[in-house]
C-alpha cells in the first residue's frame, strides 16, 4: 500500500491517503494550517503528496514546497494541480494568492532557471509530468495537444499565445530529489 | 486609516470596523477590498456592521486593467466572479465565508472603445454572456473595474 498524503483533501479526499486540511467540515484525517508550522508529519513518511488546488492558496509556496520534499521519500513523487495564470478560475478565488505558469516550478529543478540552481531553496525535483489543459474550443482545434507534446510549441505558446488561446489547469509530478 | 483623509474614524479598518452589529444600511468598499490582507474578513466584518437587508457596494479592478497591477499595494487580482464564494457557497465552504450575501447586481465597466462597440453593453447582459467573455475574451477586450450590488442576508 503505497503511503499517500491528500493536502488540502476538501470534501473528497484520494482514496487510500491521509487526508490533511484546515477546514473541518472536510473529510481530513488531519487539521492544520500549512501556514503555520508546515506539514505535521516526518522526514520520509509518505510514497507520494498530493495538493490539489493548494499552492495557489500558500502564503509561502517555497517554504510549502520545502515541507512537502521533507516529508516525501527520495524517490517518491509530489502531485500538483493549480489554475494555469491565464484561466479565469485563476481570479475567480478571493483567497488565490498566487498566479502561475508552466515554469513555476522550474525554480525547483536542477539547473533551473536560467541554466542555474536558484539560491533561496536547497529542495530539488524533477519533472515526470507537466500537462496544461485548455478551454473546450482550443481542446478541439488540437491546441491542447500541442502544448503539450512539442517543448517548442509550449514555449511559443506561453509567450505568445496564451493570453488568446488561454490555459485552464496544469497538472504536475515532480519526482523527489534527496 | 490615514489622518490625510476626509476619515470621520481613524483605525485599522482591514481588522475590525469599530461598530456595533448591524449599525449600517449601505456599507461602501471603493477600492480597498484589493489591498486587504484577508478578504472573507472583510466581508464578514462589513456583513456584522450592515443590517439585515442591508446593501454592500464594493468597487475594485477588473484582473485585466493595468490599475490592477499599478499599485504596489494590491495583493489580489480579481474578476467578476470573485464573490461567488458568499452568494453561491457549497455547504462545505462556509467555514471561510459565514457571511451570507444576495448579488443583487455585478456590473463589468470596460475601456472607452468597448464601450463605445456596445460590447460592455453585451456583457452585462446576463451571466452566461458575462462568463463566456471571463473565460475567452477578457484577456484581449480587458476590463476595467467591477463593481457589486449585495445584499446582506442574515
């Protein structure tokens, strides 16, 4: 049985995990504040963490981003699902503290941004999955698949395209690097 | 907050507003709710003061307009759909929003030429219309300020 920690599990938590959340009208097996004192778990304790619709919310998505690599065996996996920045659903939450793209993350990977490791965090990771999903018509139109099958075209799309061809959810993996 | 005003009361108004329960029939946050540090505070508190019934105008940038992203101050960019949360709640979520409103009226203000095209005309028409332009258009036909009509449900 594979040790899954559900953050921010809401009413529906993953089946199998351990679910986490601030708010108890949820189903979380666990209460806490991510923005006040981090994850309440040890070093190593899960196979995999999932957040979905999380981050956007953090006050800290470095120091967040540190507790779930903590608690995350090397070699287990983080989950994320967020709004991409140009989807309305981005802004449609009075409590989305942040807005992102796909190269959020890139902060966290070897090598970076910029061809270099960023300095304010030792955490690593390594991307496995970064899938971004359009509205119905770009879907339709192929824009969707293009995006995210052509490195190229994903760039090209997140500097000139996607205020008009605009992005809905990103789903990441990350790999735990220790 | 600031003496430099034409304030009747000066106090840190993002925290609590120094009156008592249902003081108020209108409640007007012109441009502040984007600076707050929290918003359902906000809401809550502004909801405790007004009475039963009683109306909230709030005023603030549409996520869109360059005023949104002026102001070192803003913390939150927002669409016309950000209240939603205190109209419309799921069961679940009222441990953030206590606060219960009706949107009597949300209305999208756009740039001159947009206007001028009858497009803001066409947006304000209905809900649908107003979320087909959030979700495909706004980046492009952009927004300038949103504005809300709710009432305080008690």
């Amino acid at each position: 049985m594979p040790r899954i920690l559900d953050v921010g599990c809401g009413p529906t938590k993953f089946p199998g995990s351990i679910g986490l959340d601030m708010n108890p009208n949820t189903a979380a097996d666990v209460l806490c504040n991510l923005d006040e004192g981090g994850v309440p778990f040890r070093d190593n304790a899960f196979d995999q963490v999932r957040a979905e619709h999380v981050i956007e919310h953090v006050a800290d998505i470095i120091g967040t981003m540190e507790e779930f690599h903590r608690v995350t065996r090397a070699g287990g996996t983080i989950f994320l699902a967020t709004p991409h920045y140009t989807d309305y659903s981005s802004f449609r939450d009075p409590t989305h503290r942040w807005h992102l793209n796909t190269y959020s993350f890139l902060y966290f990977y070897p090598g970076g941004m910029h061809g270099r490791d960023m300095w304010y965090t030792k955490v690593r990771v390594k991307e496995v999955r970064n899938y971004v999903s359009l509205l119905r018509l770009w879907r339709a139109l192929g824009f969707e698949f293009l995006v995210n099958h052509s490195k190229m075209f994903r760039q090209f799309w997140e500097h000139y395209l996607s205020f008009v061809i605009r992005g809905k959810l990103m789903e990441f993996t990350f790999e735990v690097i220790k | 907050m600031s003496p430099a005003g034409q304030a009747d009361v000066l106090c840190d108004w993002t925290k609590t507003l120094p009156f008592a329960d249902s003081s108020f029939d209108q409640v007007r946050m012109i441009h502040i709710i984007e600076e707050v540090d929290d918003i359902f505070r906000m809401l809550g508190e502004a909801h405790r003061v007004a009475k039963p019934g009683g109306q909230v105008i709030i005023v603030t940038p549409h996520y869109t307009d360059h005023a949104s992203y002026v102001s070192p101050a803003h913390r939150w960019h927002l669409s016309s759909f950000s209240f939603w949360f205190f109209s419309d709640q799921p069961k679940e979520y009222d441990y953030y929003a206590p606060a219960q409103y009706r949107e009597r009226k949300v209305h999208v203000e756009m740039l001159r030429v947009w206007r001028a095209l009858g497009i803001q005309f066409v947006v304000n028409r209905s809900r649908a219309l107003r979320k087909f332009w959030e979700q495909y258009l706004s980046f492009v036909i952009r927004g300038k300020t949103v504005e809300w009509d709710l009432q305080v449900i008690k």
